[in-house]
C-alpha cells in the first residue's frame, strides 16, 4: 500500500528530471538558465513549439533522453496518485465496515457485558461520572476519558460476580461472536480483535467447567482475571466506539447515549 512518504518520493520524481535537464541544456547547449529551464518543460510535455532547439549532437541526445525519462517520471508520477487515491478509499470501506461490526457487537454483546462487568466492580463509583458522555463532547474529551481511563485498575469482587448469569449469556451470544472473528476487516483492528478473543477465551474458559458452584478459590481468581481483562479492553474499545458515533452518525449516537451501559438503569425511552 502507498504511503504519503513514498508518494512524497515519487512526486520527487518530475522535479529531478527538470532540475537534472536544465543543469544539462545549461552547459551542453550552452543556454542560460531560465531557457534552459523552459526548453525541459517544454521537452518532458512533448509540446515542442520548436522556438528553442538543441543544436549539438550531444543535446540531442540529452534531449531524448530526458523526453523517456520526464514521460516516465511523469507517468509513475499519475499511476501512483491514482493507486494511493483508490487504496485510500478502500481503506476508508475497511474502516466502515470494521466499526459497523464494532456497533454490531456493542449493540448485541457489549453494552450488556459493560453494564454487568461495572456492577462487579466495587470502585464503580469513583468512575461513573466520568463516563457521563454528552452530545457536548469534543474529541478532547474523549481523549481525556481515555487518559484518566488508563491509571484505572478495572477490579471485579469476587463476591459480587455472576459467573453462571456470564456463562449463559456468553453462550446464547457464542454464534454472534464466532462470526465477527471470522471477518476479514477485523484484521484493521488489532485492539478489537483482542477484544473479541478476550471475550471468547472467557466464554470457552466457563463452558469449559462442567459446574461454577463450589470451585475452589484458586480458579474463581483464575476467572476474575478473564473477566477483569474483558472488561478492561471492552471499557477502552466502548470509548472510540462512541466518538466515532458521535462523528458519523448522529442518531446512532442519541440512542447510545441512552443506552449508556454505564448508567445505572439505562433506558431507550425519550425523555
């Protein structure tokens, strides 16, 4: 895929020629420089109004030199724009269509999963403001949700954890799940295919189990840590899933903003 740098190199290209062209008519024909100058341009665009000429053997043979190289140059040049232009907009189709699977997923599995994960955590409380997101937002605060969001330990008592209540859901949800890693635009998202493989871990680990009553306080902590790391990784993924909402769709936006998991009792309703 062409990057700006190397556009930025090739379009190099053209300038070289005219720069290479001009030193050479300057002292193979012996023109002064803004004749030289024209007399390239006038060269690499086969235009040719004939005004100016090369008179020596040797210049003619710059001059067809520079007219394959500056035809060259230039056609590289077009054929790369071109390239970055369409990869570009293929890019922004991939883009599309991986945060279309994000909405998806939220609509489906996340904001559910948030909205139980924070009741498990015993330090909700302190954060819950915080992730009280208004149509006011701008990225700067979004950006700064993000920064206190990164010196926050996502801890889950063991004691208020529903691991059976995760389990069924995760499993009536697994079909929904299996299919989003199957897509291929997941690959533009390395942190939410963590995401998603951090929630089907979780969920293979409790169907793994044939019973979640009675297990001994080593694997419930084992659990915990699946579950802190789904959280986590669900919490900073919901925060970019929502500022894009915000910049592309606005009435998608609205209802997310009623359905914000991290509300104590979110409702659709419009009041």
């Amino acid at each position: 895929m062409y990057s700006l740098k190397r556009l930025g190199y090739i379009l190099l290209l053209p300038f070289a020629v005219v720069i290479i062209g001009t030193i050479g008519f300057m002292i193979i024909e012996d023109l002064s420089f803004l004749d030289a100058l024209y007399f390239t341009v006038v060269t690499i665009s086969t235009v040719g109004y004939g005004d100016i000429s090369p008179v020596t053997t040797g210049g003619k043979i710059f001059g067809i030199i520079i007219i394959v190289i500056g035809i060259g140059a230039f056609l590289t040049l077009l054929t790369s724009l071109a390239q970055w232009l369409i990869q570009r907009r293929q890019l922004s189709l991939h883009r599309h269509r991986l945060n279309m699977l994000i909405g998806v997923f939220y609509t489906e599995v996340g904001n559910k999963l948030l909205h139980t994960f924070s009741h498990f955590d015993p330090n909700i409380s302190q954060l819950r403001k915080d992730f009280m997101v208004t149509p006011q937002w701008s990225a700067v605060e979004f950006q700064q949700l993000k920064k206190r969001l990164s010196t926050y330990k996502h801890n889950i008592d063991p004691a208020l954890l529903d691991l059976e209540g995760i389990r069924r859901y995760l499993q009536d949800k697994g079909e929904l799940l299996v299919h989003q890693l199957e897509n291929s635009d997941l690959v533009e998202n390395e942190t939410y295919a963590e995401l998603l493989w951090a929630i089907v871990h979780l969920r293979d680990e409790l169907v793994a189990r044939p019973t979640l009553k009675g297990l001994p306080q080593t694997d419930i902590e084992h659990l915990v840590i699946d579950v802190q790391r789904a959280y986590s990784l669900l919490t900073q993924e919901w925060i970019d899933y929502m500022q894009y909402l915000k910049n592309r769709y606005p009435f998608l936006f609205s209802l997310a903003l009623r359905t914000n998991p991290f509300v104590e009792k979110p409702s659709a309703i419009v009041t």
